[in-house]
C-alpha cells in the first residue's frame, strides 16, 4: 500500500538479530502495480513465461505486477574484544614457527549451534630456526571440510609486506560437544627479511554459518651482525683500505 511518485525512492531497512552461530537466508520481495489498478500493456503476453518469477501475469493478457527480488544471507560475526593480540616474533632474516590456538563457541559438527559467547587466542610455542627460508601462502581464504581462514591486513601495502613473508595452515582441530566450544590450532610461519611491526586479523569462518577474528602481532627485531670488520691504520695520516663483499638475494 505504499504509493511511489516517478522517481522517488523507497529505503526498506533489513534488521539481522542471529541467536545462534549459523547462516540464514530470507529473501526481500517488492511488488509494483500500477495505481490505478490496470495492466501494464505487452504485445507477446502470451509468450511470457508462467514460471516467470519477475512478473504476474494477468488472466487478459498484459502484465498486472512486477517483482524485484533480493535474496539475503545473514552471516553472523562473533562479538568483538578487545583480545590481547597473539604476537609472533622473529629476528630479521631468521625463521620462526608458531602454534597458535583459538577458540571458537557455538560450533557444532552436526549443525546445531549454540548462541556464541567469547573468543580467544593463545600461542603455544615458538620455533625459532637460522635459516630463512621461502614461504608458501594462498590468496584469500585457505579451506579445510569445515573452514575458511585467512590473515587480513590493515593496509595493501602491509599486505604486500608480509604475505610473502607468512605462511600459515590448519594442522589440528577438536570439538568438545560438552562445552561446546571448538579449538583449531594454526601452525603460522614467519621469514621476515628486515625489521618490522605490523599487526594482521586472523579470521576464521565457519562453512555452516559464523566468523571469528583474532588479532595477530607481527615483529621483527634486528638481525645478528653479519660480520666485523677490523681495520688496521699504516701510519698517520694514511689511508687504509679494507675491502669485502656484499651479495643481494633478489634481482
């Protein structure tokens, strides 16, 4: 019963209030008819398609009504807080492995989820190697049967710095149907090539409906000397000359 004057607009709002860790879909149907009652005039009535969803079709021929449909998926999102971030530290030019845990409530393997209450996330241990080594990351979303999970950043040009620089996977997952609560253990690798701090999200997103995020500190400390060089003056007033080698590992 809402009456349109030509081009004036219509805001219909969409309220989503999810109780339980899961997907929802609605579909927000709008239905057009002409103010006085008649029909839209079409010259192939008849050829209209009955299946037509976008359209009713009068018994006289002509169009009586059109639709636009907008389907909606409601996708609900942990509540946010303030999380003391996971921090994964490495010197430059060294490699570090670590075991990062984070709880997710309100999964359940059979799809019947429990309102969410708290996340959190805690490092197990680190594995600091010597070597840098290259690491291997996907773009966007990694998968597993259940879950998708990336690292986002805060900025691109954060995101050009580091995602070559971190490589991360899900090596162990355990639902606790009790608690009902859902632990996933994330091995994250970090090469870093220069000093540097930068804080990413873990974000994680359940197949069935539901996304956590988790904060991720990444730092950098300076690297070990390379090396010493000592030199020895001949005389005053005299130059003394020490030469060595610097190599680039890019192009």
């Amino acid at each position: 019963g809402i009456r349109l004057a030509p081009k004036q607009k219509l805001n219909i709002p969409v309220l989503f209030v999810p109780d339980t860790m899961k997907t929802y879909e609605a579909v927000v149907v709008i239905h057009v008819m002409r103010e006085n009652g008649e029909n839209w005039p079409y010259e192939d009535s008849a050829k209209l398609n009955k299946d037509l969803q976008s359209v009713t079709v009068a018994e006289n021929g002509g169009i009586k009504g059109i639709l636009w449909i907008y389907p909606i998926h409601g996708l609900p999102e942990a509540p946010q807080q303030k999380l003391v971030p996971t921090v994964v530290r490495c010197r430059a030019r060294q490699r570090v492995e670590t075991r990062v845990e984070v709880l997710l409530t309100g999964v359940l393997p059979a799809a019947t989820a429990t309102p969410a209450a708290r996340n959190c996330a805690v490092v197990n241990s680190n594995k600091p190697a010597n070597t840098q080594e290259n690491v291997q990351v996907t773009d966007g979303f990694s998968t597993t049967e259940e879950f998708l999970y990336e690292l986002q950043y805060q900025s691109n040009e954060i995101k050009s710095q580091l995602e070559t620089l971190v490589g991360m996977h899900l090596v162990e997952r355990e639902w606790d149907t009790e608690s009902r609560i859902t632990t996933l253990v994330f091995n994250i690798v970090f090469a870093p090539n220069k000093p540097m701090r930068n804080e990413a999200t873990l974000v994680v997103q359940y197949t069935a409906g539901g996304i956590w995020k988790f904060p991720v500190l990444f730092i950098a400390s300076e690297p070990e000397v390379d090396d010493i060089i000592n030199i020895e003056a001949v005389g005053l007033n005299k130059e003394s000359i020490v030469g060595f080698k610097l190599t680039s590992q890019t192009r």
